[in-house]
C-alpha cells in the first residue's frame, strides 16, 4: 500500500478533535501524516510498496486528542490505501477509493471506467464508484474529489440514471420520462440544485460527476475536464486481516462541563445545547446524542443525523415544533406538517408521536444541509431539490418549473417530459414550452402563448396584451415614474417598501369572480364599480365593505341638504348682529314701518319753527289745530 486513511466518524467536533502521529515516528520512518480539522479525517503518506503490516504499524501509533467538552463517544476508523473508506450495504461490505488528478490532467468519463478496472485493493478488481448511501456520498466529501462515478444515463435509454458494475448495469435509480420524473423506487441520490439534464440528440450520453461539496453534476460523457479524478469501488477481500476496522474510544480527564457556562442566547445558538427553563440554565442535551447510528436517531423527535460529524444532534424549532395532533392535522394552517406516531419523545413524556415537516418545509439550515433530498435556497428556506420552491413566484422563475394551483405546489413543467426537438415542438406541448437550441433542452415559456387569460396569468410575472400573453419585465423598474409610465405595470406600496409588478387586474378580467380569482392575480386585485383594478397598497381588504357600499353612489340629496343647513346658519348669524349693534331685541323686526300722512307730518314741523323764530314763551299760545293749518 502508499497510504492509508484515518477518521473519526463518530462523534467529531469539528476544529477541536484532533489525531496525530508522534513525529518521533516519522523520525526512524519514511512517511508522513497530514491532519484536516474540519473534516476529522488523518491522511497517512507512505512509500510505493510499502507492506500491509507496516502499514497497520503506523496506525498504530495514531493518538487523539480534544479540547471540546463533548464526552460523547468517538468513532475512529481506518481503512489501509490513501484517500480510501469502507462503506456498507445491507448486502455487502465494500471500499472507495479516491483516485486525485493534477489541474493539468484531463480525465473524461469514458476513461474513467478503464481505469478502475485496471486497479487493484488487496488484489481485488476494482470498478467505477457507485453511491448508494447519504453516509457514504457526504463521507466522501472529506476527500473534497472532483471525480467521476459510476452512474450513467443515455438519450437511447430514455434517460434513465443507471449505476454500472463496470459494463453491467446494476440498476436504475433516477428517471426523467416516461411519466416519471425523479429517483426510482426512494432511491438514493445527491444532485446538485437544477441536476440532471435531460439527454439529447446533441448529448446522448451523460456521466455523474462528485463536486468538492459531495453533490452530483451531471455531464457529456465525451468532454474533456482538467483536473477531474474518479473513485473506484472494490469488494472485501478473501483474507483473515481485514484492510479495515474501528475503534471507539471516549476523551478522559478533568473537563469544564459543557453548555453550563453559556447565557440564554448563546446557548440557543450551540449545537448540543438547551436552555433548562426549569432550572434556569444551559444544559448539554442528552436525548438526541445519546442515539449511535442514523436510524435511532431518526426515531427520536426533533432529532437529526449530521453525516458530517456522524453525530445525532439536536434539530432548530420549527413551524410544526410542539403542536398536538388536533392542530398539526389541520392541514389549511399547517400544510407543510403531518404527525408522525412513531416518534419517540424526550423524557419527562411518556406517550409516542410528535409533529414533524413534510420533506424538507420548515427544517433548519444544518438539518436541511444533512438531507441529500433537501437544499437550502437563496432566502434561507430549506426546499426540495427539484422544483421545491414555496412561492408561486419563485417556481415560474425557474423554466423547469410550473406552479400547480390544485395543489398549491411547486412541481416539474411538462416541457421536461419532451426529449428532443420535435417533441418540444409538437402541438403537444408548444403552447407551455420552447426549445432551447443552446442547452439543446425542452423548457416551459417564461408566458404561455395563449388566449387565456387564467392561464395566463396564472404566472404573476404574466399578464394579457390585447390577445397576447406578455411579460412586461415591470420589476426592473425601481422608480414610481418609470414604472407607470409602462400600461401594463403598476406601481404599489408595501410595508417594508414599494414594487413594480404587473398590471394584471385589467379590463380582461371582465367579471368579479374573475377578477378575485387567485389564479388570474386575484390578491393584487379588487372588483370596485363593476371594474377589475389593483390595489395600491399590497394589505387592501380583498373586497369593498359595507360602508364603501353605502357611500360610493350619487349623493346629490346630501349636497342640497348642506346647503339649506348652511343657510340657516348665516340667517342665524345676522339676527345676532342686528341685537348688538341696534339695540334690538332678538325677536323684533328688523323695519318699524307706518302709514305716511302729509297733513299731520306738517303740523308737527310748523309748530316747532314757530318756537325757534320768535316766540319767547309760550304763554298764550295754543297749538294751532289741524282744521286751522
């Protein structure tokens, strides 16, 4: 052997767990050690032609050593031959090996096979990797390979991913046709987001591919890339000294307890810690990692299995955290949580059944990162790998996907089911789909050609032109102006800031139910005055109320009656200024009117001249009578 690999595969605690070999060893023996802290995993570096028994003698000499507080078991196994691990089956034990190419070596994935099988582990044959396991596919990810594996799919085998046992196909685990359209049976697989392809006349043959993060890549079997290596798969050996084995071993001395020392928020936000709201303290927890293996772990509730560590810890709260089974079953409320009675709960409960997520919904980032069906979006939402959008308008970002309003999810676009051109093509599925001459792939219509406006505008970036379905590209404008100045966007106000979006409630929604549909746009719009228009703000009431109803008609009634009110105000008005500049009484007449008589008019003045020309008194004078005048 040239090397041989050591790791902890049990228990690790990243950046603190550590194995070495004395370098006295080293001293008196050709060879060396390199030690990764992230993966947990010892490489040994020996001489061509190195024996097995000098081999077993180095790793030997492995110490660890730790300075975590963790007391949890830890697994450490070794496997003789450089970058190499076993892996088990419930058939058979078998062993990996990582081949490494240099940045300068081109490897493609019809060379790859060939040499697998020119290469020997203890004198077995060896072949192109196949990964069956999440144990084994996120263990590989310690070697960081670029490499290829052993599964392969053909546009003559209808694109059926198939693992190969050398030129033998062992058997089929992923489908993209035929009415079916993901893996075969519950079969594992780890693609990468947006993986496999589909095969095609240009690409008729396509080989997987591990990245450094331990996804799959699916790619041409003839094309060439540099610095690509491949990992080979041999059986056990027919020999009494296995090439393999493990130990478990547990850290002992005196050790700060761990968790106990941590506030409330720093103890959330720690693997392997919880807040004792009884005591008032952080606690370790014991429950979840008390649990050795993947299964029992699996069991328990809020529990996971990290593969990296292959430790059980304890998993994030969630929406379905905690709920009884009468709510968790309410499927309105909580679509994405179903209750599970064969989960075990921790003590002090005694009674099975928790409620858990369907899939990948509502899992935390570390939790989502340990399921290889699972992959943590943009946003941070944990989703399905293929099409697990949770947004409607999310999935029609995504031309390999189509929202499906029935079931209010995120599912695989028909287009995907075409394989070639002419199907594409075909009435069939031209109306949702167009062919793509540069990925030479079927893929659904950012808006379908049709004259429907449901369907439409069942896509919120859609909305219907004339007899035309558009997508006007309203969210590249940020500025009000810009915005509207476009007919088919609309500019409108949220509580966290403003967006452009399509003007989807327009005057092809003819009728209210239309216009409230949800499939045509309804919660942008609003039906007011037998018209179908948006709502300026995004948290309008979904209908007009009551007292709009009321207020909306004519009300010329309600003019007129504030016009007489408003002049008996200003008649009440005057009467009050005639009393305090006149000296009236409120109630008198505002005119003191008579009946006019010269005669009597005249006699009056008469008598008063004659007392101011000439009469001293008035003794002796009688006032003149009116027959005398």
């Amino acid at each position: 052997v040239s090397g041989a690999t050591v790791m902890i595969t049990q228990g690790f605690q990243q950046y603190m767990d550590r194995l070495d070999i004395p370098k006295s060893y080293f001293a008196n023996n050709a060879g060396s050690a390199k030690f990764d802290p992230k993966s947990g995993t010892l490489y040994l570096t020996l001489p061509p032609g190195t024996s097995a028994l000098t081999a077993f003698a180095a790793i030997q000499q492995v110490t660890f050593a730790s300075t975590s507080t963790s007391e949890a078991k830890r697994r450490v196994a070794y496997s003789l031959g450089a970058w190499s691990m076993q892996t088990a089956t419930e058939t058979k034990t078998t062993y990996l090996r990582y081949f490494p190419a240099s940045e300068t070596m081109t490897i493609n994935a019809t060379d790859a096979p060939g040499l697998c099988r020119g290469s020997t582990h203890f004198n077995m044959p060896g072949r192109l990797a196949s990964i069956q396991t999440a144990s084994d596919a996120l263990n590989l990810r310690r070697f960081a390979p670029s490499a290829w594996i052993g599964a392969k799919a053909t546009f003559v085998g209808r694109n059926q991913w198939t693992w190969y046992n050398g030129t033998e196909a062992i058997y089929t685990f992923w489908q993209l046709g035929m009415g079916q359209f993901g893996p075969v049976e519950g079969r594992f697989a780890y693609w990468a987001a947006g993986e496999p392809p589909l095969a095609d006349e240009s690409t008729p043959s396509l080989q997987a591919m591990v990245t450094p993060d331990g996804t799959w890549k699916a790619i041409p079997s003839t094309r060439a890339v540099k610095g690509v290596g491949y990992v080979c798969e041999y059986d056990a050996p027919w020999t009494a000294d296995s090439p393999s084995g493990a130990t478990e071993l547990k850290a002992q001395g005196c050790f700060k307890r761990p968790c106990v020392s941590l506030p409330q928020t720093g103890c959330a936000s720690t693997t392997g810690c919880f807040w004792d709201s009884q005591g008032g303290r952080c606690a370790a927890e014991t429950f979840c990692s008390s649990s050795a293996d993947p299964t029992a772990c699996g069991n328990k509730a809020g529990c996971y299995w990290d593969y990296g560590t292959a430790a059980c810890l304890a998993a994030a709260p969630n929406t379905c955290t905690g709920l009884n089974n009468a709510t968790c079953s309410n499927a309105t409320e909580y679509p994405m949580c179903t209750f599970d009675w064969s989960k075990q709960n921790a003590p002090p409960a005694t009674q099975n059944g928790a409620c858990v997520t369907k899939d990948c919904s509502g899992l935390g980032a570390a939790e989502c990162a340990n399921r290889p069906q699972c992959v943590v979006a943009s946003n941070g939402i944990c989703v399905r790998r293929l099409c697990g959008f949770v947004t409607r308008e999310k999935c029609f970002d995504d031309n390999r996907c189509s929202w499906d309003g029935s079931k209010s999810m995120c599912v695989a676009a028909t287009c995907m089911y075409a394989t070639s051109e002419t199907d594409c093509t075909s009435a069939q599925y031209s109306e949702d789909c167009e062919f793509d001459a540069r990925t030479r792939r079927c893929l659904r219509r950012k808006c379908p050609a049709t004259t429907s406006v449901g369907k439409c505008q069942a896509n919120p970036a859609c909305v219907m032109d004339g007899s035309s379905c558009r997508a006007p590209g309203c969210s590249a404008n940020t500025k009000e102006g810009a915005c509207n100045s476009n007919p088919l966007c609309f500019y409108r106000t949220k509580d966290v800031g403003s967006e452009c979006i399509s003007r989807r409630c327009n005057s092809a929604l003819a009728t209210e139910a239309q216009c409230l549909s949800t499939e045509n746009g309804g919660a942008s719009c609003q039906w007011n005055n037998d018209k179908c228009i948006m709502k300026a703000n995004l948290y309008a009431p979904e209908t007009i109320t009551d007292c709009e109803k009321e207020v909306s008609p004519n009300l010329w009634w309600l003019w007129v009656l504030c016009v007489i009110i408003l002049g008996l105000l200003v008649g009440i008005g005057y009467r009050i200024f005639l009393a305090f500049t006149k000296k009236m009484n409120f109630l008198e007449p505002a005119k003191n009117t008579r009946k006019f008589s010269p005669h009597l008019d005249y006699k009056d003045i008469a008598f008063e001249e004659a007392q101011q020309t000439g009469v001293e008194t008035n003794e002796g004078y009688q006032k003149p009578s009116i027959n005398d005048l």
